[in-house]
C-alpha cells in the first residue's frame, strides 16, 4: 500500500522527476506512431485519469499494446511535465504490470464507449467504473461527510434509530414486515389469525418508514441530535423520485420552533452544497457539461440565495392569482402537487421556498396546531429543479392537544404510550425535518432519477445484486 | 434557539458577569436553609450539568421549590464563579420560567435515584436521560464521527450497501425475510410453493447480513471504499454480545493485501480511541468511577501499544503448551472459542492481537487461499477484555481458485455471476475487515451489555419502541 492515489499525482504531492508507484484500471490506450503509447489509468481517486506514457522499450511493451478499457495495472514511473493537452503532469512508466486482464474486451460491459443510464443500471456492479456513476458516488459520499461534519461541529448527536420496529404509526399499508415465520407452514392463533407471538420478536414487525417519533426520545433529553440511516417504503411507486430503500437525515431540536428548524435547514443545504462546490469541482464540471449544464450554477445560487418563507395560504392566493391553468385546482385546503410546486419556486419566486402553516387535515397528527386552530406548524422546502426537497414540523408537545388530535383522528392513544411519556414528563417546544438524502443527491448531481444516485437501487419488482 | 447549551457555560465561553440563557431539564434540587435553592440543568451537551442559583426574591420561588428531576426549564442569569465545590462556574438566575412539568414526580421512571441497567432497559425511551445512558450516546456519537472522519481522511469513500437483498449467499438460515405478501393468503405456485413472483420484489427477498460483498463492487473501482450502515442477523442468540441489528463498519481496499488491512484496523482502532480520549473525558471519567476502573488506562495502552500479529497455527502451539485446561479443546483445524481468545490476549500476550491465517474449512469462501492450500488469509483482531473485535480477509481474486473453492463446499457459480464477474475483469488484490460498532462501543465505554450501547436494541422476543 505505498502506491499513490491518481489524485495526489495530479495534484503535484510529487515533484516532477519523481518515482512513484500508481495502480488502478485502463480507461483508455492510445498507440502512436512514434513507437509509444498512453494509457489512461483511473483508481477512484478523482475523476481524472492520469495519463501513462509506455515506451517500446519496455520488456512487455506487446502487452501494453494488448490493454483494453477494465484492465487492472501496477505502473512504476517518473513524474514528468505532460506535453500534450487536458493534464499538466503524467507519468513515464518504467515499469507496467498487468495484474488483471478483461476476460473478453469484445463482450465487456463497460467497454469505452457511451453507455445509456438505463443500460448502466444491468450492470450495477460494475457501473462505478463509469465517468458518471464514480462522479456520483465521489459527490454522494462528500455530501455525507459533509452533513456528519454540519451537524458535529453544531453540537448534534448522530442517534441511530431502529430499523425493525413493531410500531405501524405512520401507516402500515406501505411498510415491509419482516418475519422468520416458515411461509409454507404460517402457525395461526385459536382465532385464525397469524400467530405473530411465534415470530423472532413475538410480534408483527416492519421496517421502519422514519425514524423521527424514536428520535423525539433523544432529543428531550440530549436537546440535538440527528438520524441518518436507511428508511422503507413498499409503495408501488415506478418513478424517477420513489426508492422502496432510502437514506434520511432527520434532525431534531429541542426548544426550538418552526422558524429555528427552517432556518437550520437552510443552513444545512447551503453547508452542504458549498462543500461540494469546493471539493468536487472536477466532478461538479463534469455533470455540467454531460447532465445538466445548469447544476453548478443552480448551486451558486442557492449558496448565495436567501430562502423565501411563504405561508401555505399565502401560496394558494399567489396560484390563484397566476392565471395558469393547473391539472390539479387549488383551493385552500388541498395538497400542493409538484405543478404548483414547480410553479413557485422556479416561476414566482425563482429561489427555494420554505412553504409553512398548511391545513392540519393533510399534514401528520404529531404536527403542531397553530393557533388558528386550522393549520399546523409544519414546512416543506421546495427548491427550483426538484421540488420537494425537505419536510419538516414543530411537534405537538401539549398533552392535551396532542390527545385530542389522536382521538379525532381515530387513533389509540395506548398505541402512542411512549411517545405521550415525552410530553407528560417535561415536554419541551422541539421541531425537526427530514431530508431524502437521495433526493439530495439527485439535485446536487444533476441525475434524472434517485436510481442512479444509490449503488443498488430497490424498486417494485427490482432487488438485484 | 439563542440559548447557551450548558458545556459553552461550563467551559467559559461566556464571560463572568455576562447574561446568558440556558435551557434544559432539571436533575436534582436542593434548598438551602439561606433561602436560595440550587438547581441543576442539564441539557446533554456534557456530562456536567450547570448549577443554577435561584434566590427567593424570584416571583415564581414557590415554583422553583416545586421542581424535581425532569422538569423543563428555561433560566436567565448571569454566570458566576461557583463559591461550592465541583464546578467553577455557575448561573445566578434572573429569572426561571418552567417549560413543562413532571405530571407525578413520584411516579416519574427517572428519578433521581440509581436504577439498575436492566431496569433502564425497560424504559429505552426516557433512559437517554441517565448518566450512564447519556455519556454512551456522546461517546458513541464520537466514535461514530472519528470512524468518518478517519476514513475520510485518508481518500475512503463511504458506501450504502444494499439493506434488502434477493441473495442468500451468506446463510439464509440466520436472515429475516421481507415481504409484502399477505400472510393470511400466501400465493402458491403451481407446484405448491410459495410464488414469491408476487411479491414486492418478485422474489424471496432479505435484510443483508454484511454489506461486504456488495462494497467489493465499489472497491473494484474506487479502490478505497467504506459501508457503514445496519446489518442484520436472525440468530436465537441471548447473550451480552448479540443484537438482531446492529451496525458495522466495512472498509474494502483495492491493491491490498492481509497485511494491508491489518494495518489499517489497527490505525483505525487507536484513531477512534484517542478521539474519545481526547473528546470525551468528561464521559470516560464517569465510566472508570462507575462502570469499569480499567476503562481509561486500557484505551490509552491500546493506543499506545503495538498490536501482535500472531498466526493461527503458532496461537495452537501456544494454547497447548499452556498448561490450561480449556472447556473446548484445542487443536489444529477448529475454530478458537472465546477461552482460547481471552487466555492469549489477556495472559500470554496482554494486547491486541491480530491472529491471521485460519484453516480453510473453518472460514468463508471467500477468503484467500493461502500458497500453504490450508489456511486462508483472514484475521481476527482480539482485544483484552472483550475478545474478537474485528474480522477481515483478503479475498479470492483468482476465478480459477474461487471456482474451485465454490465447487468443493458445493455452491452454485450461478448464484455468484455478478461477484465472478469482479475476477474476470481487471481482478486485483483486495482485502477488507468488518468492526461491530456496538461491540465497539461497549468495549470503548465498558459496558458489560451490547444492548446498553445502542438505542433500542432489538433482541429475539424484543422489537420494543
């Protein structure tokens, strides 16, 4: 492991006429004519090859005239000045080991050449190989690291929510179960029922959809803390923005109000896509000239943008007003669907809206009631190119409130028996938000669909590799 | 949100003399004869919470007198020099308001009163309001950020590997299935087995055991790759040591050998160790008064200390000629037991151990057969104290030995297409490790329980919250 990353060749660590060792795979071999050829070797590091020029000289030159996209390879070399455009270093190999050839280039998937997105996702174990999907994964692992490093230097405790649950509290129609039970042979209770007391946790058990009501016990005690983990949906949902398998991010915050966590979520977004603009420049230009030539762009702005706050019933009276002609009519009281979305963020406003106060009827029951009675302390953040991109609340944290929202929604209060603990034993103001890290990505990217921004997408009828 | 979090307090970011607000919950109350009470206000930001003076010149004093361990507060005051013992800097309040009481502080599960771990247990939703439950979320959340960071660092790229997995390739028998179908009415097959074509994912689908043969997708490409994310095992096992779920760490590196990894883990391990060291004192100090005496010095000699590599045919010698008598016996071929890890560890050698080249038939076929044809290249790093810590391997890379491996234990080259497909193009030596982290952070805090580390642990009988 002393050979160097591509990166650290490139970015000058090492003085020109310098030996270094460099490994990693061919993307490309040209020959030239004067009896020497370049190859382009990748290792990950960064979105640029660095560029390998193989003299005839070399003892096994027949087999560097044999490499193909794919091919592995161990280059001992010098450092020198490149002559030639797109690099200003390259290396003169004084040795190329062929530590693993491509079985057969003809019928290898990831030859060089252009391969289409949905071609790319056949091959999910070998797309990272790719220009675009190594792009994606170097951006997506920077937003990570970036929103951990958000968060830690704020004070927040990163709190890992269970992933099994046997709460069905947010809706159990779109939830996966999860059993052990022997499906041949389902044991059945005196009643006919399935006899879940028989299952691994002697009881039906999901998946989890959030984790934000099991994150709420934290933060009444730690006062920040945040979730960022895996999170289910078994909704038949075939489109470009719905994963059955996801990444969150879930702060929450104690003594804190609606306009605080709508101001940490700005906050978060602009750290986050600030990071990426300095730390993956090369792969940021790289979408902008093959994805979306507007994505660094975007990003520039909404860094630089303030957000606009908008009430819901502020919005309704804007759309009205517009003149459009919507699929879907407003009128107060109904969901805002992704054309009026669309509409505000990109043609009225022109910058992200953090949309707030909704009707309580369409929004979750442990959402805090204004004291219109009518509307509910919650917001989504909608940003121009994506739409939807963060939906949060203040919490409903008065007992009584919260008690008579339960009943008039249906609900069991025993069912809700830990949650209610939080606000009969000092309860405290706290809100949070959840971020579709996915979606995230999507948008920071560029890329059409959340499936080609995750190593392994799942989706109805999908669970491969 | 303009409020102080209490280690800025506490730590002298505020002047003496300047105003602040602090808000939390209270955890003990003490009146004094003088006609003043003490008051201290935690809010999870340390260990220590702040004492709050409160004189009886207060308007709401009869308030003050009513709080008891859980109450809400929200204090202004001006900070002081602490004239009592265990703290220099205190808060002299101007004015207490109480953000929500204790509805019946004699019936309140948190008292302020020592509680038994298992009774803690019990109440997984209000326990992160202890001490002991409050310093293991800080330490594990510093653990959780040095592990990023760590890697980060060092041009690692974190990877979410697939949760729900339609391959089996690791043992089905400990896994949980997930599954949509209607259990009442489970759809057959013609030939009378379950048709999981009917299912969310047309077929039998999983939660994943180990992320890792996912991630070598990903280090064959990037070359330095990470999972950190929850993993799953459908194992009837009671002890200290086992969670149905729990999250593990998963570097992969390319162009690695065992050596390489083994390296790697040992940095690793004293990286994170110093960072809760250096970052937790506060926390650590807590543990060695209360949980466990060592648990400070054994971090410092762990990050001090050379681990020693030892191969698993000399660790045979070494227990047969310890004169012990092991419950299980020793022999070359089987697999070590804990006794056998504990005696090297902790007697004979008394630091980590990195114990390297197992028999074949005791470990996974993946593994690197060794030039001997015995023994493969794995590791397990055991540390005094708690034992196997952490698990690694160089992996096959050479089709033609992993097909042979395949065919001896009986395995189906179909069922593996998309991992032999890493060996027939560009194949390259590469080795990773697998680290529990909550076998991590209960050795890191001492804790003797597994399921006191992480936040709600999920156990066989167990999916509780």
């Amino acid at each position: 492991m002393t050979h160097a990353p591509v990166v650290d060749v490139l970015k000058g660590k090492y003085a020109v006429g310098e030996q270094v060792t460099v490994k990693g795979w061919v993307r490309t071999r040209r020959d030239s004519k004067a009896g020497l050829s370049f190859v382009a070797l990748h290792d990950g590091s960064c979105f640029d090859p660095v560029q390998v020029i193989a003299l005839n000289s070399l003892s096994n030159y027949q087999d560097v005239q044999r490499l193909t996209a794919g091919c592995a390879i161990a280059v001992v070399g010098s450092v020198k000045e490149s002559q030639g455009q797109g690099q200003a270093l390259e290396i003169e190999a004084s040795t190329i080991d062929v530590v693993g050839w491509v079985e057969n280039p003809d019928t290898y998937p990831m030859a060089a050449k252009r391969h289409s997105i949905e071609f790319l996702r056949e091959y999910a174990h070998l797309r990272p190989r790719t220009n675009v999907i190594g792009a994606v994964t170097r951006v997506r692992n920077c937003l990570s690291q970036a929103i951990h490093r958000f968060f830690h230097e704020r004070g927040y405790y990163w709190i890992s929510t269970p992933i099994l649950t046997a709460s069905d509290t947010e809706g159990a129609g779109e939830m996966f179960r999860v059993s052990t039970l022997d499906m041949m042979n389902i044991p059945r209770t005196d009643k006919g029922d399935v006899d879940y007391s028989q299952d691994f946790f002697g009881k039906e058990t999901y998946l989890t959809v959030s984790g934000q009501l099991n994150v709420e016990t934290y933060c009444n005690a730690m006062s920040k803390v945040y979730t960022f983990g895996p999170t289910f949906r078994a909704e038949n949902s075939n489109t470009s923005r719905h994963l059955a398998e996801f990444w969150m991010i879930e702060p929450e915050v104690a003594f804190a109000d609606l306009a605080d966590v709508a101001q940490l979520a700005e906050d978060m977004l602009k750290y986050v896509c600030k990071a990426v603009l300095e730390e993956r420049a090369d792969d940021m230009a790289f979408f902008a000239q093959r994805i979306n030539k507007d994505v660094i762009n975007r990003l520039e702005k909404l860094v630089k943008s303030d957000f606009v706050r908008m009430d819901y019933t502020d919005a309704i009276e804007i759309l009205k007003a517009s003149g459009k002609q919507f699929e879907f009519p407003v009128d107060w009281g109904v969901d805002l669907s992704s054309e009026h979305e669309r509409y505000l963020a990109e043609e009225h406003v022109g910058a992200p809206i953090i949309m707030q106060n909704y009707p309580k009827d369409i929004k979750a029951f442990y959402m805090r009631l204004n004291d219109d009675g009518k509307t509910v302390a919650a917001m989504d953040i909608l940003a121009p190119g994506i739409g939807e991109i963060i939906g949060g609340s203040q919490r409903e944290e008065r007992l009584d409130v919260f008690d008579e929202r339960l009943e008039k929604m249906g609900l069991d209060k025993e069912d809700y028996s830990w949650y209610r603990d939080l606000r009969r034993y000092g309860t405290v103001p706290h809100a949070g938000f959840g971020l579709g890290f996915e979606r995230l990505v999507a948008y920071v990217t560029g890329m059409q669909n959340v499936r080609d921004v995750i190593p392994f997408p799942r989706t109805p009828g999908n669970a491969s590799f």
